[in-house]
C-alpha cells in the first residue's frame, strides 16, 4: 500500500484505514497508487495522538483526539495541556474552522491563512484542508527496488506532472516492500534542494492494522527542530457520517 | 562717516518716494514670494517627514540586534530574559534631542468577528508614552484608547469596515505565543482610528502592551521595539548614533528614520534642490525688475549726472553713488519683505489656509499629506534670499551706472 | 467719438514709436516674465500629464468600464460580464473615440494565495492580455529577469521581484495560486515563473503577479468575463469625453459604468490638484513682480513726459483722454510685449527643452507619490486653455499697472507742465 502525500496528518490516518494486502508480483507504482484511491472513499477512522514539537525558541506535547471520514471530513480535538484542552479544528470539504474554547467562539479560516503554522506545528493549516489527489498529481516511478540495510524497500519517486497544482518539485518515499510500510518521504524544491523529511517508525498492529504509530517532520531550513506524531489509540470503520462533521459537535466538545 | 557719494545716493531714494516704494516694492515682493513659497515646501516637506515617521514609526527605533528583518516574536530586547523596560526608556529620555519614548510588542495573528476572518498586526502600546511619541492615537476618530486590564482594542477604519466592527463590539483575536500555544481571547472594539495611511488602516490593530504580553504569554519586560521621537529630523542620524553609544545593557541596533525610511530623505532633498530653479526664476525677474527701473532712472536723470560730472565728479564717485542707492533699494526691500514674509509665514503658519474643502488627502512616499498649507520657517532661506536680493540690486545697477559715466557730459548739457 | 478715440489710439502709437527707449525698456520686463511663466507652465503642465499618466497605467487607466457595484470591495461576484466588456470595446474602436485612446486592456483581478516550498504570501493577481498589457502598465519595461508574459503564454507568471525573493522563487518555479472562485470553492491554480520586474513601488513589487487572462479566467470559472476594461487615453484630459460617450453606449441597463479616473484614483487627483495649487501661488508671485515692474517704468515714463503731456492739455486734450492716451499706450505696450514674451517662451520651451528637463541627478532610486513613480524627465505640454490664461492675465497686467500712470497723467496742470524739461 502506497500511502498518500504522508505529510498530511489526516490523510494519513485515513489512508491507514485502508491497508490492502501486500503486492503480488510486481504491480505498477501506478496501478497500486490507483487501488488505494478507489478504496479510500467513505472509510472513516477515530484515534488519539501525541504531538511533541520542537523549535528553537518552546517545546511542546499536545494530546488530540481525530476523527476523519474519507478525505473530506476531519475534526482534531485537543485534550491536554490544560492550557489548549478544547481548541479543535473541524475540515469540511474545502473550508476550515477553529473552535476556541477559551472565548467559546468558532472562526473560520480565510485562503490567505491557510500557510499559518497548525498550532504551532510544522504542519500547516494548508495541510489539513488539501485533498491530495497523488495519481492526478504525479506521476510516480520506481527509482530503486532492492535492499537498503538488509531490508528490501522500494523506492518511488513522485514528480509533479506538468500543470499539477503543487509546490514540490519531486517527492521520493521509500516503502518496505514485505509489509508496504512507509519508511520515510522526502520533499524537494524544483532544484532539488530538500525543504522537509518525514521518517516513519514504531509499526505495530493497531485497529488491526499494521502502521507506523511514529512519524517525524523534520523542515530542512531549520536544524533542531521537529514535530514527531505518536499514535496511541487508533480505530477504523467506526460508523462515521459526513453528518456528524458539524460545527455544533466543533463547539460541543462531545465525543 | 560715508562719502559724500554715498550720501548722495542714499538721498536720491528719498527724492523720488514713489519710484523708490514702487522698484522697492518690486524687489521686496520677489523676496517675499521667495521666502514664503520656501515656507510653504518646507512645510510640505516637514509634513510629510512628520506623517511618514511620526504617525507610526518615529524618527528613531531601538530593537534587539536579531530582531529586523524578520521581526521575529522570541527575539526582544535583552532576549529571552527581556529588560528592565523603566530603566531603557528613561535613557532615551534623558538623551538630549529626544522629546519622547514609547515600548512597543508586536505580533501577526487573526481578528475575527462573527462575519469576517483576516489577518492582522497586533501592536501592543503604551497609551500614554505612545500619545508622547507618535501621532497615531492622534487620529482616533470615534471611541477611545482601549485601558489595560479591560481586554479593549483600537482598530483601523478599514479593518473595522471589513470585519463590518462598530464601537462596543466584540472581537477575537488570534495570535501564536511565545510558548508555542495559541493565544486568544476576546477583546471590545474601544475605538476606530483612521490614519489616512490605507496601509495602515486596513492591517494594524492596537492593544494595551500588557494585555498583548499576556495574550503571546511574555514577561513583562520583554518588549520589541522603542519608538523615539526627535522633534527635528535632521538631528535624528546623531541622536541616533549617540544612542547607540549610551546604550550598552541590553545589547541594541539604533537605527533613524534616514536608515529605516530612505525615500523620504531623497524627496526632501529633491524638493528643497528643485525649489533653488524657483528662486532662480524669480530672482531673474525682480534684477530685471530693478536694472530696468535703475536704467530709466539714470536715463531720466542724465542732466543731472552730466552736471556733477562736468562739476568734477569723477566716474567712481558716481559709480558709487548708484551702488549706493541700488544697494539702499536692496536694503529696503529686503526688510519690507522680510517683514511681509514673516508676518504671512507666522500667520500660516498657525492657522495655515486649509484646502481639504476642495480635496481630499492623498499619500506620498507612504505618508498622508493633508491639503492644508501650512508653512515652515526657513530660516535659511531669509539669509540666502536676503544676500541674493542684494546683490540682485547691486549688480543690477551696474549697467545703468556704466551707461552714466560713458555719457559724455557736455553733449547731455547741451540739450541732446 | 470715433475720431476721438482714433485719434487717441493713433497717438498712443506714435508716442510708443518715439520713446523707443522707455518702451523697450518697459516691454523688455513683461517678455521676460511671460517666457518664464510659459516656460515653467507648460514644464508644470507637462509633468502634471506624465505623473497622472504613470499613475493611471499602474492602476485602472484613464477611464475603467466596471458592474456598477464592483467598487469599492472588488469581488469576483460583481465582475463585468463579457457582453459588457465587448460592448465597451465595441464603442471605442468606433471613429469618434478611436484616436483618443492609446490602449484599452481587459483584466481580471483576483486576491490569492500564492504558495511556493518556502512560504505562501497574500498576492494580487492580474489576468491580463499579454498583447495589449506591455503598452498599457509597462511592466515589460521594468523587466528585472526572464522575459514578460507573451501571447502564447498559458501557465506563465510575470512576477514582482519582491515577491520572488520573499519566496524564494527563480525563474522557471513553481507557483501554486489558490483563491475563491466564482461558485464560492477555493480553486488552485499552477503557474511557473517566466520573468520577474521591479516597478519602484513597493505594494506592486511585493504584491503583484500578472498571469494571462484566459488561464486566470479559466482557473476562477468565470468564462469569459473580465473585472474591468481599463482605458488609457493619450490625455489625462479627454476622460470626461470618453467617459460620456461610452456611459451613452453602454445604455441603462445597468451591466456597466465608466468611471473617470479621479474616481478609481483619487489620491492621484487630490495630489496633482495640490501640487497645481501650489504652481498658480508661485506664477502669481511673478505676475505681480512682473506688474510692479512696469507700473514703475511706465509711470516714470510719463512723468518724465510731464511737459509733452501739458502741452497736449494746452492743445485742448482733456484730463480724461490723456489718461485714455496713457492707458492705451501702456496696454497695447504689455499686450504687444506679453504676446512677444510667450511667443519667446513657446519658442524655447518647445524648441530647447522639447525633449524635457532632466532633474534625475537630485534623485537616486525611485521617488513615488499617490500611487505612480515619478518620472524625473518633465517634459513640457502645450495646453490652449493655459495659454489663453497666459493672454487674459497679459492684458489684465497692462491694463492694471497704466491705471496709476494714467490717473497721475489727469493731473498734470497746464502752468506747472511748462516747468520741467522735456
């Protein structure tokens, strides 16, 4: 299984939600890519993370609850520390709202936002909203098949077709090919210089997958700092409807 | 005791009043125009170095060494630990030049009302210094400043006609924290300021310092950015330097507004050069004004000159006696106008005539300029105006005194 | 009567003639003064015309055809429908507007993000033909790297250098713009880097991307429907013309409206009408320098024709004429004079400095104001209402500064007159 742009945290999830079976043979990067895609629609996933951030100046530890149905809908919610317990994000189609609980208002992001830093991460808010369309978007080739340190892995190398509306010049990931684990996502600027690194680790079995419960964002610009999401609890197919994506449940704090 | 040709000179001014108060006249309302178009481009000028460093930015700025041009949230002054702020601004207060100092913080987040969402500069100010300092709660136009401790806010007409915000109304505002959380809270809409700076107006919103501290979670004495305002701005690069100097603890970049604001140096420059091809163009006419009236003059009185000569009088004594005279004129004009001048300059000066009947405001090198011709005293230019008007009238007299002693004598006795 | 005053005026003349002296010297003030009023007008006219046209191009032109609501909040929702873009168009090219106009470029104007690897920043895009809009903003002139956007263009952007360097963009990058578009969903749209200008004003040069206008209308889903037509004319002053003749065109049914452009720019009017304020205070002081000049040359010229004129008394002219004889001598001298004076000062100012005065070496960089970068070239335009100004105050001056002569020559008595020499 190939995941998506593994950057975009919801996706992420949502993509765990639907391991298929290890490749037979050898599959075209394109027809694996394209499977997913079908079976992506209408999964949904309820989990718990932690997010520890570091840069130059704080760090933090977040614990948040998600929820996500397909890749249209995610609601974040955010149980400790104190400080943010309640602050939640809710994804709905192309817009995004901010629920705070401290003044109890909800705000919904403008375009012009939506580079800002997602509490305070190196994921942006941009992250969360867009709906990667990877086959659309790319086209992806095999770079390397074969054994890196005793594990044999493949390599795929993602470039932007032509008039694809995405920043990144390429983008390579490395995926065990055993057990279709991600190992790590590379992202590059059109020279070729890496402007962030994402490594996956930690992968056990949880909602009775196989995923990697650890990944870490590194941006390439600025050393020492990082955002590394662990998975605590995760669970799929749990029954979601676009219904329950609402703004009152943004606001309600309700499980 | 003055030659006797002087003497002479001197008296043919009172001999003939009404050419005299007419070529004087001349010559005193080329120095007048001269000296209150200067006040009027100096008060241009000082207009829009006022607004373009004094509604906001100041004449000088202190931050920490790191902190521009990134503005960067964690970099403040005397860094993570801040600064003893009373201590800092009592410094620049005591360096002379200075008139006033404010503490600022800054910060980019998002204020939002029911309807709208958008970005924002959060500014966190000390009313009362900043009042001192700047003129930008000068152009509050409805409400008040918002007090510290009441969660109040001061935004720009722009904004608040975006967000559709009146008086009383509520706000939330947004903004990452030093610690990494995101700050919020709600904020009254206390008062609606319309600097004229579109700019401005449509970005910036004002806070409380201590109330915007504790919303991006910074101690108290951790600060951005020490806004200075120097009366005159020319003496800013000085003031400045000096400064830098003084100031040891904390560590601090000085900047003045030559540094931070070039443009508007270069147009100063450009409207006070420019402004000499006005003085030459009327300083042109009044000399021919005065040759003119000087060269009939002698024409008219060439019976009387051919007397003195054929009683002796030798060619530098008349000379000098139409010199005398030119430069008597001078003289006369010169105060007359200075007098005229001056009056009209004070009188503009503080009651300038205001044209915003007519037009609007408009903006230059990202200032508001108000249509109100106000003027300036350019000392100066009194000086340079008074010399060139002088020797305007000597040199003016030069040809008509030339034409005087080359006219044979007895052909003008004669009857010619 | 007639004879009189023919006899008057033949007089007048005769006695201008004779005193060759005093009359040039008289006249020799006012033509030196009315070359430099022309000159300095026609230099001020000249530049007033260059910073408006400066300003205009790198805003909405002299005239802009927008939806009546479009202003002030310009949102995608009150764009001008194609049938009103094409109608505007349709009225210019027609034979009474056509040579009025030097160019009328289509744009769509959208706010967007613009998002490269390192950074998104609010931008303002213009969809604009990339035939018409090089003579129209003259952006292309300020080419700093790569080439402008060409007719053939389609994912190309023509980009602000202080946006480039904010995102770290070289020639060739990827730019992903998002916006909303016309059904109210946010749209992305690829375009690449083909060149990258520097206008001088800073809110362009870090805010501004022009792309071509079919992908931009492509991108929003707004078919063919533009923001605004925008005019430029090849003078600021047949605006109000253009924009009756095309408010007539677009007829009432409210798909479209023409607005001069002191209404889409107001900070530019507002500053030039300052800056002409402060023009008339500076010609006013030499008007008056130039009228107390000659009050003095023509008064002394009569008292020193105090004999010849008591003489004329003594032949039977009455008070009254002889100050009709003065008046007329000293008016139709300035007027003559004036008349020389501007003649001069045409001759000059379009002859010797036809190709403008230069003052850029008071200036490094860029001086703005109101919106345009000022050209430090002035160069001069003749304008027919300033020059019959030039005439009226001419005359007005003559008449003016005889009057005092020619009260004093009423009263010059006949006994006293035969004292002074002649």
């Amino acid at each position: 299984m190939l995941p998506r742009a593994p950057s975009r945290l919801l996706v992420l999830t949502a993509s765990l939600a639907v391991a298929a079976p290890p490749a037979q043979a050898q599959p075209s990067a394109r027809d694996i890519v394209d499977r997913v895609d079908q079976l992506l629609r209408g999964r949904s996933s309820q989990g718990r993370v932690t997010m520890e951030i570091v840069t130059a100046d704080w760090s933090r530890s977040l614990d948040m609850e998600i929820w996500s149905l397909g890749t249209e809908y995610a609601l974040v919610r955010v149980l400790a520390p104190r400080k943010d317990a309640g602050t939640a994000t809710l994804k709905a189609g192309n817009d995004l709202w901010n629920y705070l609980p401290r003044v109890d208002r909800t705000i919904k992001l403008p375009p012009s936002l939506m580079s800002a830093a997602w509490m305070g991460s190196h994921f942006t808010n941009d992250d969360l909203v867009k709906e990667s369309r990877l086959i659309e978007d790319y086209d992806i080739s095999i770079g390397f098949s074969g054994d890196r340190d005793g594990v044999a892995v493949w390599e795929f190398v993602l470039t932007p077709k032509p008039e694809a509306a995405v920043v990144w010049g390429r983008i390579e990931e490395q995926i065990r090919q055993a057990d279709d684990m991600p190992v790590w996502a590379r992202y590059y600027d059109e020279r070729g210089a890496l402007a962030r690194s994402i490594a996956f680790s930690d992968f056990r079995r949880m909602g009775g997958r196989l995923v990697p419960a650890r990944m870490t964002v590194e941006p390439a610009d600025k050393p020492g700092e990082s955002t590394v999401l662990q998975y605590q609890e995760l669970a799929f197919d749990v029954g979601l409807e676009p219904s329950f994506f609402s703004l009152q449940r943004l606001q309600r704090g309700e499980r | 005791m003055a030659s006797p040709w002087v003497r002479i000179g001197w008296r043919n001014l009172g001999r003939n009043r009404r050419r005299t108060i007419l070529t004087a006249g001349g010559l005193a309302v080329g120095y007048c125009g001269v000296v209150v178009l200067a006040g009027l481009t100096d008060g241009m000028v000082g207009e829009m170095l006022r607004n373009g460093t004094g509604v906001l930015s100041g004449q000088i700025q202190i931050h920490a060494p790191d902190y521009l041009p990134e503005r960067d949230m964690h970099r403040t002054i005397g860094g993570r630990d801040g600064t003893e702020l009373s201590r800092l601004l009592e410094r620049a207060d005591a360096q002379p030049g200075v008139a006033a100092a404010a503490p600022r913080v800054y910060a980019g987040g998002l204020v939002s009302t029911g309807g709208a969402t958008i970005g924002a500069t959060l500014i966190g100010i000390d009313p009362t210094r900043e009042a001192r300092t700047t003129l930008l709660l000068g152009s509050l136009r409805e409400g008040r400043v918002p007090r510290d401790g009441a969660n109040e806010i001061l935004l720009g007409s722009e904004m608040a006609r975006t967000l559709d915000a009146q008086l009383g109304d509520e706000i939330v505002v947004v903004a990452p924290a030093a610690d990494g959380s995101l700050g919020n809270d709600l904020f009254t809409v206390s008062g609606i300021y319309h600097s004229g700076i579109g700019d401005l107006d449509v970005s910036t919103a004002l806070l409380p310092i201590g109330t915007l501290q504790r919303l991006l979670a910074l101690d108290p004495g951790r600060i951005h950015e020490v806004v200075v305002r120097v009366p005159d701005p020319w003496a800013a690069p000085g003031i400045a330097d000096a400064l830098q100097t003084a100031i040891t603890d904390p560590s601090v970049a000085v900047q003045p507004w030559t540094t931070f604001r070039p443009e508007m140096a270069d147009y100063a420059r450009l409207a006070q050069s420019s402004f000499w091809l006005v003085l030459v163009i009327v300083f042109t006419m009044a000399i021919f004004g005065v040759a003119n009236t000087l060269l009939m003059a002698t024409f008219e009185r060439r019976f009387e000159i051919a007397l003195l000569r054929a009683l002796g009088a030798g060619p530098g004594g008349l000379v000098r006696a139409i010199v005398a005279e030119a430069l008597a004129l001078g003289v006369i004009a010169t105060g007359i106008g200075a007098l005229v001048g001056l009056v009209l300059i004070t009188w503009w000066h503080h009651k300038p005539p205001d044209l915003s009947v007519f037009f609007g405001g408009f903006s230059m090198m990202g200032s508001y300029i108000r249509p109100v011709l106000r003027t300036e005293y350019p000392w100066p230019m009194f000086g340079w105006a008074a010399i060139a008007l002088i020797l305007t009238a000597v040199l003016a007299a030069l040809y008509p005194a030339y034409r005087a002693i080359r006219t044979p004598a007895a052909e003008t006795l004669a009857g010619r | 009567m007639m004879t009189r005053l023919g006899l008057l005026v033949r007089l007048a003349l005769r006695n201008l003639r004779r005193q060759a002296r005093r009359s040039v010297l008289t006249a020799s003030a006012m033509v030196l003064g009315l070359a430099l009023l022309v000159f300095t007008r026609s230099i001020g006219d000249g530049a007033h015309e260059t910073w408006i046209k400066a300003g205009v191009r790198l805003a909405s032109g002299h005239v802009t055809v927008v939806a009546p609501d479009y202003l002030p909040r310009r949102t995608i929702e009150d764009r001008l429908p194609a049938a009103g873009a094409r109608a505007a168009l349709d009225a210019l090219a027609r034979s009474d507007l056509a040579p009025l106009v030097e160019i009328a470029a289509p744009r769509l104007e959208l706010r967007a993000l613009a998002s490269s690897p390192r950074g998104a920043v609010p931008v303002v895009v213009y969809g604009v033909d990339p035939t018409l809009e090089p003579a129209f903003s003259q952006l292309t002139t300020r080419l700093v790297e790569g080439r402008a956007l060409l007719a053939s263009d389609r994912l190309h952007a023509y980009v602000g250098v202080g946006l480039a360097q904010r995102l770290h963009l070289r020639l060739g990058d990827r730019v992903v713009l998002t916006a909303q578009g016309a059904d109210s969903t946010i749209a992305d749209q690829l375009v690449r880097v083909a060149g990258t200008f520097r206008s001088g004003l800073p809110e362009v040069d870090d805010g501004v991307i022009h792309i071509p206008i079919a992908t931009a209308q492509a991108w929003v889903g707004v078919g063919d429907d533009v923001s605004a037509v925008a005019i430029l004319l090849h003078s600021s002053r047949d605006a109000d013309r253009v924009v009756r003749s095309l408010t007539a065109a677009l007829g009432t049914d409210g798909t479209a409206v023409a607005l001069p452009w002191p209404t889409t720019t107001p900070e530019l009017d507002s500053a030039v009408k300052l800056d002409d304020y402060g023009n008339y205070v500076f010609h006013f002081v030499l008007l008056l320098i130039v009228a107390l000049a000659i009050v003095n040359t023509i008064l002394m010229a009569v008292l020193a024709r105090t004999r010849e004129l008591g003489i004329l008394r003594a032949l039977g002219l009455r008070r009254r004429d002889t100050a009709t004889l003065v008046l007329f001598e000293g008016t139709l001298l300035t007027t003559v004079a004036g008349l020389l004076g501007a003649a001069l000062g045409l001759a000059v100012t379009f002859g010797i400095f036809r190709d403008g005065l230069d003052f850029s070496a008071f200036y490094s960089g860029e001086m703005t104001a109101a919106g345009a970068i000022i050209d430090l070239i002035m160069i001069p335009e003749f304008r027919l209402d300033h020059m019959l100004q030039n005439v009226v105050w001419i005359f007005i001056i003559g008449v003016v500064a005889s009057l005092y002569p020619a009260w004093r020559a009423t009263r010059i008595e006949i006994a006293e007159a035969m004292k002074f020499e002649g």
